[in-house]
C-alpha cells in the first residue's frame, strides 16, 4: 500500500501523521471549518461537522423519533437509552450512505448542561439537574451513538461546554461559578463520557463564564482534554467565534480573536454556514502576523483527523456499511420508540383510579389530546400514535380539543380569514377562530373556516396560511394587550409590533401601539364548558395538557414562570367537576404547576414521539407498571427559585442537593401501582471504597419496577455540605412478593469535595449517613458510616481571590483574557470572605487589583461589621488586565481568624492576596485584636452569599 495513512493496520497516530505531512498549509486551514475542503489530489474527501441526533436524526426528513432527552432520562434506564442511541446512530449512517454531504457522522448529542433551573428555555433537551445521573445518560446515549467496534459508527459531541442554562442574553452573560460549583455540580457532568471514550468531541457554548467566552476557556486544555483517552475534537456553536469580536467584543480583530480561539483548543469553526473563506482569511492572516503558528494549526489538524480516521474513512471497509435506509424507522426502532416512550411515563399522583379497567367510554380532552410536537431538535415524525389515537385501541372515545372558539370584531367590521388562507380582513358574515392558550400570554388562532393559522407573512400581513406555530422564528403567536372597554390588540410576539388594520382592508404589522386596531374578543363557545359536557357523559376523562415545544420557551426564549396555561388550567378543573374519574396527562419539557389539588391521577412525560400514544395507552391501563422517576425538582412555585442568571447553586440552596423547602414532587420521584418495602440495610467502608446493600421486596399484588435511589450527606464538614447526594441508583423489576438484594460500591473519593484552601479535592475525616428510598425526599432506611481523611488546614500566605469560602456583590471575571479568575465588586460594601486564614506573623498585606476609579480595600477579623479592621489597602488607578500591586502594613494578629475582605468601591478587581511576615508596624497589640475578636463573636455573617461558608448539617 503506497500511502501509509490508508493502511487500516498501522498505528493511528502512524496514519494521522503521515496524512498530515501530505498537507500544504493550505490544506490544513481548510480542514479547520465546519465545512471540510477536500483535497482531491490526495483522495481526501470533504467532511462536514453537525449532524442533529437529540432523540433520533433530525432535520433531514422522517426517521424515528424517540422522548425528547429528559423524556429518556426519566427512565433512570441507562442501558435502555444506549440502545435508543444506538438506533439513532444507525439512522444517520443510513441518511449518510445515501447522501454523504447532507448527514454528516459528526453527531452533535448528547446535551449535558444541568437542569439546575426548570426556567431555561432548552430544559427538554438536557437529562437531569444532578451532575451523576447526567454522566450516566450522556454516556449511555453516546456509547450508543458511536458503538463499541474500533470503529466508530458516529462521533458524539458532548454540548454545551459551560455553565449554559440561560437563554436570556445568552452570547453576552456571564455564569459565575465559585470553585466549588464548577468542579463539584458542572464539570462532573461531562467527565464521564469523555473519560469512557463515548464522546469524542464537544461544543463550547454561546456563554461567558467568570468573564471569558467559554469558546476561550482554558479548562478545554487543562480538563477536557486531560480526561480524553484519545484525541478530542472541538467544534463551535454556530456563529459563536463572530461573537469574540461582534456580541462579546471581547476581542477587536477577527484575526486576533480565532489565533486565541486555536490556541485555547478550537479546532473547527462553525461560522458562516457553507462558506468558509472569511474564516479561513482570519486563520490565514493569523499565521502571517505571527499570532498563529503552524504547529498550532497542526495541533487543531491532528483533532480533526483523528475522528475521521477512527471513523474508518481511510479503511477500506467498515463494520457499518451495509446499514442501508431500511432501517430507518423499522419495526424494532418502533418498537423501542415505544417501549422508551412507555419507561419514561413518571406517574406523579394516584388515589387509586389507576390503572383503568376497560371503561366503555373515553372522554379524551385538551389541546394536546390529539397531537403530537416537534420540538426544534426533533426528527420529523413518520406517523403519529397521539393520546386519542392510541386510546381509540382500547375502547370508545370521544374527543374535545377543549379551546375556546371566539370572533374578532373591530370597529369597522368583523374579522374573516381569506379562504385560500391569504390575507385576513374585514367582512360579514364575521369568521370564527379557536384560540388556543400556550401561557405565559402567549396565545395562536386557528382560523375555522380553513383549519389553519394566523401568522404574519414576509411582507407583515396577517395571512392563516400556517398548520401552527413552527420554525426558528415563531410567527404564529401573539399577546392580547388590554384596552379599555374590554377591547384587546394583538402583538405579534416574534417582531413585538402591532396588528393594524391598512388603508386596503387588510391587517397588517405596524410600529406604533396606537396605531394597533382594537378588537373585541367574543367568546362563541366556552373550551372548558364543552369539556365538562363531554366528560360527564364518559366513565373516565383524560385530559392531556402541557406546553408547545416551540412557544413555551425554547433555544433564544426562556420562561417567565412554571404555571400551566391559565386556560387549560380551568379546563382541568371545570372537566374534574364534570367527572370525579378525571385523569390529567402532562406533556412537556419542563416541570408545571397548576390550581387544582383534587386531581385523583396525574402523569407527566416529556413530549414522547411518534409511539406516544401507545405508552400512554399501555401505562393508564396497567400492561406496563409506570416506571419513570423525575430527574429534577418539581417546585411549587418559580417564586422559589433564584435568580435565572444566577448559578451558584450551593449559596442560592437550589437543585435537589441543597434546597431546604418542600417541593411539589422531588427528584427521583415516581409511583408505581404496587407498593416496595425495603430492610436490611447495611454499610461498610473497606479501603478505598463504600459498600451499601438493602433488600427491596415487592409488597404489592402486581409485578412492577422500583428504582433503587442511594444517597449520602457528609454530617461534619468545614464546608456547607448537599443535604444529600445521589451515588447510585438500580432498577429492580420485581414479581408480587419477591425480593432482591441491590448493592452500590462506590469509591471513597467520591465524597471528596473542592478544597478552596489548597485547589484541589480533598476528602475529609468525617461521619456521614447513607440513605435509600423512592426519591431525595422518600428515603427509607438510613445507616452511619465514618470515612478517614484529612483536616482541612488554615490558610497561610498567597489567598487567590476567587476561591474565598462566601460572597456578596461580588461578581467572578477573567482575570486576565487568557487564563485566570478574579473577582470583581459590584456594590460599595462587597466582599469575600476567607475562613481560618493563620494571621500569626502576618505584618502585611500585598493584592493585585485593578480599577479605572481607584478605590481601597479593607481587611476585616471575624465579623464583618463589628471585626476590627487589620489594614485597609489603597488601589491605585489600573487598567482592566494591568493589575497594580499594592500592599499596606497589618495591625498585629495572631492565631487563626476569619477574614473578610471589604470593598468599599464599585468597579475594583481582585485577583489575589498575599499576607506576608515583613515591615510589621504594629498599631494595635495583638491581645487587643483577640479582644475585639470575643467581643465581635466568630464567623458571624452579616448578609450576602455565606451558603458558600460552614457546613448545614
């Protein structure tokens, strides 16, 4: 064989390299796009990044389309979602086959941002808000992706790398994450596909974090790459590296900013769609200016190939290439579709209605009673199995959409919708419209006459030519803003402007409110009236309620609140009312709250896939125990949560591990229609690992699963610790009466947690309690276990500003462009706070600290309002990233004290501290400060983010 890099046989890196010694410079560059050039003179074809495959291959036409991601990590069943990704994998290798430059082997999947907050408007496409469960469906899902030859059948990418849970100006927020946060709650989440090879590549996201781009962070290098057996490759998000110099400006030239989007390990841009040369001139101007060398592009070239390679490319044959389009959408991917559809189903409430008997009469009710949605990353269904469908199979039914039919009227006339689904004007007889309510005041209209809805054309006008909301820019949707005398106008909520009605007759967009028409809305027909009709005349009703994928927050749109659409609330109550036998199906990607706590049963999925209806089927009448568990907390309100944009989850006590109310549902949470008891537990540590087991015994009259949660809580720890934490979890099916030992090691390390201290993790000598149940809150046997390790010493010396123990007013930022954080105050009175820092011979204090302003920082002992103060330090005027070092002498301390660190300016970054033992100039004796230390009370915390500081036990 004449080229050494075609030779299947020789080793991969062999084969890498002598590909890339091949390469021209320019070839090389080229290889640096999402859109690979080929080089045609070696036989190297193009290649292109980014194939969509959440929940099954998207965008590229019918294949199968399986729960969305939080839908398939309800089932807390890893094995089953590998075989979901397995499917998907073979189905884009079928789409491949059949058109190489349409779907590409680059899978973007798995999502693994945690669910910390319900509010994100991409909630349904990540798995869970725990970091364990999250590692453990990723890797499942990508396993299956990618298979277990040598040979790849796809090359997952882990997304989005970090701290991405917001939508609300995105490209330009921040996420602060602490220490703490970043290596105990965000970085776990990606570790374990990456370490098991499942993933080969990841994405950074559109976000800053502490201040840097996270497409610049240095943890690419430092962290990801260190966990990656093998070469791992780094892709963009789409048009993220125009936002180094565009939304972020973070960087003046494009040149400038790509050669430090290389350098901090981006290996392919995803800029510009299919047109590379911008992108490619930025590189190329890069090298020439020096900013770039060939080695870095080398190093990026390396990344890159080496998927292709393992790909099999360059083999003369593979494992997959008989994988024809007959498998796509087959009777076994059908098949999975619903039996994961079916596992995912979390039965939330049960006062005994459930299961149903064969009822001679099924009232089917609600807005998503017989449809199903696509959301942004879903395949495209080939059939629909909807609730009414698949209910249809078991006995009578009878069906109410259960919206509101209304008419439009304005002053000069009653509103029609043209019949060829153009225009809407002014006409008699009036039209009638059903108007569906999505919540959060977002509202669609679905012209009668036609069948189809309003929307808003290119050319602003208002047209009901659309089968719903659909698209990247929903234009289906509007708001009804109040005007006196009842009368409401529509604003258009993708452009924020108004429906008015034009000199031709037509309505269309226009800029000013006053210029809106005002409507009168008249109902003609109650939804929820017609509901309650229809079920009192049903032995059971079931309504389905939930959310539109595309209108009730999604990528670019968070939400507002958790609260289910005000109308479908009612229509739940008015229909529970009618029929005591009411059952109420939740469909979507998030939690909801809702008003009425008389519902007997209630269910949630996420929005399941073409099978859906079939699972629902199968649950509600007992052919399959439901054996779904939340993966997050159900609050009761959004009230309860922090703020959207604030990450820092052990301060703000949110996630399951350390919220301290009681939610509506917990994690973890699930019935089933038998009932499990567990005893026996016991717990040992022996060596480097822990070791529970309990026996689960099914109690009940019918087979069903139960979900083995285990959980621990450090009892005594200088640091707050998680109320409690899962560490593994089994799924034991279990026949009426029979029982079954389930037994979970895991290693002592992992009760190690980040050592501000020293920056590393540290497990500590201390009691813990295991516990085990049905959820974070149902435990049900706990036992005491001791683990010996070691005692956090006091601080001496250098104190990096960023890795205080507790905050306030403070915000994390880059502390230089490159690498490095610092903190940065944003209120006169901030301050962080260092806990049992050794003060003996300490005679003064050097920081390196910038502001534009000046300002002065004071050291306080103990109490932040009462401590004496130890030294205030001045902080000349300084540049952004041109720090000033600066110090002041101490008065005289000894021992080891709480410091708080005051200050007193807006605007000054801190990077670090330094307590050194030289030019003492003792103000104050050092009896004295011990005395105003009795006096002040130690670690008393005045306000802020202590959450950070002592452990709650």
């Amino acid at each position: 064989m004449n080229e050494p890099f075609r030779d299947p046989d020789l080793p991969l890196a062999e084969r890498i390299a002598d590909l890339q010694a091949r390469l021209t410079v320019t070839e090389k560059l080229g290889l640096l796009h999402q859109y690979q050039a080929p080089v045609e003179r070696l036989g190297v074809g193009a290649f292109r990044t980014g194939t969509e495959a959440l929940h099954g291959l998207a965008w590229l036409g019918p294949a199968t389309v399986f729960p969305q991601a939080v839908g398939l990590a309800s089932t807390w069943d890893p094995e089953l979602v590998r075989r979901v990704g397995e499917a998907a994998g073979e189905e884009v290798l079928a789409f491949h086959h059949k058109d190489p430059s349409g779907a590409g082997r680059n899978v973007w999947a798995p999502v693994v941002n945690l669910l910390r907050d319900p509010r994100w408007g991409r909630n349904e496409e990540g798995y869970s808000e725990d970091p364990l469960l999250t590692g453990v469906m990723a890797t499942a899902y990508a396993h299956g992706l990618r298979g277990s030859a040598p040979v790849m059948r796809t090359a997952p990418t882990l997304k989005h790398f970090l701290g991405y849970n917001n939508e609300t100006y995105r490209c330009v927020t921040s996420s602060n994450l602490p220490p703490r946060v970043l290596h105990e709650y965000e970085l776990p989440a990606y570790r374990p596909a990456l370490e098991s090879g499942a993933a080969v590549a990841i994405m950074p996201s559109y976000n800053l974090v502490n201040g840097r781009p996270a497409h610049l962070s240095p943890l690419i290098e430092q962290v990801l790459r260190a966990w990656a057996p093998d070469d791992l490759l780094v892709v963009s998000d789409a048009y993220a590296p125009g936002n180094l110099t565009g939304l972020q400006g973070y960087y003046d030239d494009p040149a400038e900013a790509y050669a430090h989007a290389v350098r901090a390990g981006l290996d392919s841009f995803t800029q510009d769609d299919d047109r590379a040369e911008a992108t490619l001139g930025h590189l190329r101007a890069a090298l020439e200016r020096g900013l770039l060398t060939e080695a870095d592009i080398d190093t990026a070239v390396r990344h890159t190939l080496s998927i292709r390679f393992r790909l099999g490319e360059f083999d003369p044959a593979t494992p997959y290439d008989d994988i024809t389009e007959a498998v796509v959408n087959c009777p076994e991917h059908q098949a999975l579709a619903r039996r994961a559809a079916r596992a995912s189903i979390v039965l939330l409430k049960n006062d005994g209605l459930l299961p149903l008997a064969a009822p001679a009469r099924i009232a089917v009710i609600g807005q998503l009673g017989d449809t199903l949605m696509e959301d942004w990353y879903s395949g495209t269904l080939p059939y629909e199995v909807t609730a009414r469908a698949g209910l249809a199979e078991r006995g009578e039914t009878i069906f109410c959409e259960a919206v509101d039919r209304v008419t439009l009227t304005a002053d000069a006339g009653p509103v029609v919708a043209g019949l060829d689904g153009g225009p809407l004007g002014i006409g008699t007889p009036g039209g009638r419209f059903d108007l569906f309510d999505w919540g959060g005041g977002s509202f669609a209209f679905r012209a009668v006459a036609t069948g189809r809805f309003l929307s808003v054309d290119d050319d602003g006008v208002l047209v009901n030519d659309q089968p719903g909301p659909n698209g990247w820019e929903v234009r289906q949707t509007f708001r009804l803003e109040q005007r006196t005398r009842g009368a409401v106008v529509l604003r258009h909520i993708s452009t924020g402007r108004y429906i008015g009605l034009a000199a031709d007759g037509v309505f269309r967009l226009v800029d000013d409110a006053d210029a809106a028409t005002w409507l009168t809305v008249d109902v003609v027909e109650s939804g929820a009236a017609a509901a309650a009709r229809l079920a009192a005349t049903a032995d059971v009703a079931i309504v389905v309620v939930g959310d539109h994928p595309l209108v009730n927050g999604r990528e670019t749109e968070d939400r507002a609140d958790l609260a289910l659409a005000p109308a479908q609330d009612a229509v739940v109550r008015a229909v529970r009312a009618a029929n005591p036998r009411t059952v109420m199906v939740i469909t979507s990607g998030y939690p909801v709250t809702w008003t009425d706590p008389d519902v007997p049963a209630v269910l949630w999925s996420s929005h399941g896939g073409q099978e859906y209806g079939h699972a629902l089927a199968d649950v509600l009448f007992g052919d399959a125990d439901p054996e779904g568990r939340l993966t997050q907390t159900w609050y009761r309100s959004a009230s309860e949560l922090p703020d959207l944009l604030d990450y820092d989850v052990i301060a703000t006590d949110a996630t399951y591990l350390y919220y301290r109310g009681t939610p509506l549902y917990p994690f973890g949470h699930g019935l089933s229609y038998t009932s499990f008891d567990y005893s026996g537990l016991t717990v040992a540590v022996d060596g480097e690992s822990v070791t529970a087991t309990v026996t689960v015994t099914n109690t009940g009259p019918r087979p069903g699963a139960e979900v083995v949660q285990f959980y621990t809580h450090q009892r005594r720890s200088r640091v707050k610790q998680p109320l409690r934490r899962l560490r593994g979890f089994e799924r034991a099916r279990l026949a009426p009466g029979e029982s079954r030992a389930v037994t979970l090691t895991f290693p002592v390390q992992d009760l190690a947690f980040w050592d501000v201290t020293r920056g590393r993790f540290a497990v500590e000598d201390a009691p813990h309690q295991l516990m085990v149940g049905r959820s974070a809150t149902d435990l049900r046997l706990s036992a005491a276990f001791h683990v010996e390790g070691e005692t956090i010493p006091p601080r001496r010396g250098a104190l990096p500003a960023a890795d205080h123990d507790a905050y306030d007013a403070v915000a994390f930022v880059d502390a230089a462009k490159v690498a490095g954080d610092a903190v940065r105050s944003e209120a006169e009175g901030a301050w962080i706070l260092f806990r049992d820092v050794e003060l003996t011979g300490a005679a003064s204090c050097l920081i390196e600290a910038a502001s534009t302003e000046g300002g002065v920082v004071t050291l306080r002992l103990d109490d932040l309002l009462h401590g004496p103060t130890l030294g205030a330090i001045p902080v000349p005027p300084a540049g952004r990233y041109a720090p000033a070092a600066t110090s002041a002498e101490l008065a005289e301390a000894s021992g080891v004290h709480d410091l708080y660190v005051v200050f007193e300016n807006v605007g000054i970054t801190l990077g670090r501290l330094e307590l050194t033992g030289t030019g003492r100039a003792a103000a104050r004796s050092a009896g004295a400060v011990r005395a105003d230390r009795g006096r002040a009370g130690r670690g008393r915390v005045g306000r802020g983010r202590a959450g950070t500081g002592r452990a709650a036990t």
